[in-house]
C-alpha cells in the first residue's frame, strides 16, 4: 500500500509498505481521506517520541475492509470516521472498533475534518466546563479546528457573549464567520477586554495568556487547558488563590481519555457526530493536500498558516 512515513531526519516521504491486519478489537479501515492536527507538528517536532520511520496520521474516513476478532462482521463495508493512535496517512489503517463510528450518509471529506477536534471541542463545552445557558465565555486560537467547532457547541449549549482570541486581524475575519460576539488579537488580550470577566475560558495557548486568563475568571468560572501552543513553560498555579476567588483550572487531554475511558470519548464523538449530522455544527475545510504534500501541510499549521481544519486525500 502507498503510505506517508516520518524519517529520523523529521521529513516525511511517501513510500510503500505492506498493508497492516486488524488485531483483536481492531477494524482495518480503506482511507479516503486523513485529516492533519496539531498532534502531527508535535510528532515531527519529537514532543511525542516514536520508533522511526513511522506513518503518522490520527483521524481517518474510509470504509472497513476487514476486522479483528471480536469485531462483528457486519461492520465490513461500513462508512466510518476513526480515531486513531497512528498510521491515518497510508491507503490501509487499524483502529480501535471502539473509536470507529459509523458515518453513513456523511460526505467523506465531511467526515475526515471532523477527527479528534470535534469530541474535543464538544467536551470542552460539555463535559469539562459544562457551559450553562447565559453564560459567557472566551476561547483562545478562536481560527483553529478546535476554537472554530467551540463557538459553535458553546452556542448550541445557550451560552451568553462569546469572545475569540485570534492571532491576527486576518485571522479575526475568518473567526468572525462562526458567531462570535467580539473578536480581539492575541497582542490586544486582555487589555482590550477592560475589566470584562468570562464564566467559562478555553486555554490551548499556555504561558502569560493562561495567567492572563486565571485574572479574567468570573466567581465560580472554568478554565479548560488542553494544550501548550505557545510554550511549554510550565506555568504556576496557587491553589488558595484559586480556592479564595471560587474559581477552577481544569485540563483535558484527549489522547490519554482514549486510553483509559475510551468508552467516554466514544460517547462523546458519537453525541458530537449526531449534532453534525443534524447540521447543528460542522468543522470548516479549508484546504485538500496529496500525500506527497504533507510535509508542507504540517509545517503550515506549525507556521499559524492554517485556518479552519485540512485534510488529506489518500484514495
């Protein structure tokens, strides 16, 4: 089979290798189309250290052609989305049965954005911070995959004013098309807030604007960390302050859910993939790459050239 594979010298190339079998509990899924996510730049970049060669890719749509033992045999055939641990950008990948949604009736292209950025943005909202009616709340990297789908769940779940933190004004005119309320640049948060507070804040960036974020927390707020675009400085926390404000830091790390509940992140996709279905939500592909364009495809969402999600086409 034709796959991508990551080399030690951190370039992928494409290359042909023998097509993988499903083990117990896996399905063997044809690919159509792979979508790219940041868990790609932090492969390349070693933040998530793997044997090389290695064929990346974590979110897949295409068709089951085979299954494991103990998978039900009716699966074959089936239109799914997986999640996977790796191996999305080759024309043959395994996945867990039980991170493999049915998707009939969902446009395969559709159903490659949706990925891992989906279930995340959809708990974000809903499990982690639990967004009430009326409620405010800001998300940060308000252009990406994640921040797009945010607004639209926070939405969804009746929340009040919603504010996006963006990168640059360009990125404000793209954000703005999702529903925000205000959208402000990175270099203006917080100043350009004034003395506004938020019940709910959504923290992918880390460094001075989680701090930054902590001090705009409204009594009884949530802050939802799931990632470290800007640094991986570690930032400090006083746990009394916190106590004495009525305020809480909460983090999510949907990787390690899928390894130990992977029966909560399941639920959760599948509540995810029923509102994108209705139309409710819906990631916004932005960009279609060939395998043999990955490399430059990962190195753009590493630069902040990315908005919206971009896929892969592999068959």
């Amino acid at each position: 089979m034709k796959a991508v594979v990551l080399d030690a010298d951190d370039r992928f190339r494409l290359a042909n290798l023998e097509a993988p079998a499903p083990g117990v509990g896996e399905v063997a899924i044809g690919v159509q189309y792979a979508g790219i996510q940041w868990g790609d730049v932090l492969v390349r970049d070693g933040h998530f250290p793997t044997p090389r060669p290695f064929v990346p890719g974590f979110e897949a749509a295409g068709r089951i052609v085979a299954v494991g033992e103990g998978v039900d045999e009716s699966r074959i055939g089936r239109q799914v989305i997986a999640l996977t641990s790796a191996g999305a950008y080759a024309e043959v990948v395994t996945a867990p049965a039980a991170l493999t949604f049915d998707a009939d009736g969902v446009d395969p292209r559709l159903a490659a954005g949706f990925g891992w950025v989906t279930p995340t943005a959809y708990d974000l909202v809903n499990t982690v911070t639990r967004v009430r009616p009326g409620e405010s709340v800001l998300i940060h990297a308000a252009a990406g995959g994640v921040g797009s789908l945010a607004v639209q769940f926070a939405r969804a779940a009746g929340a009040g004013r919603i504010v996006g933190v963006v990168g640059d004004a360009d990125r404000a005119g793209y954000a703005a098309k999702f529903g925000y309320d205000l959208l402000v640049s990175r270099a203006e948060f917080p100043d350009a807030l004034a003395a506004e507070s938020f019940d709910v804040i959504l923290d992918p960036i880390g460094g001075p604007a989680r701090l930054a974020g902590l001090r705009r927390l409204a009594p009884h707020g949530r802050l939802a960390i799931y990632g470290n675009i800007a640094t991986f400085e570690p930032v400090e926390l006083d746990a009394n302050d916190l106590l004495m404000n009525g305020v809480s830091a909460l983090t999510y790390n949907s990787n390690l859910l899928s390894r130990t509940h992977p029966d909560r992140l399941a639920d959760s996709a599948r509540q995810a993939l029923r509102m994108m279905a209705s139309g409710q939500v819906g990631p916004d592909i932005t960009a279609e790459y060939e395998m043999a364009d990955l490399g430059k495809a990962v190195e753009r969402l590493a630069n902040g050239g990315t908005r919206g999600k971009s896929i892969v086409r592999i068959a």
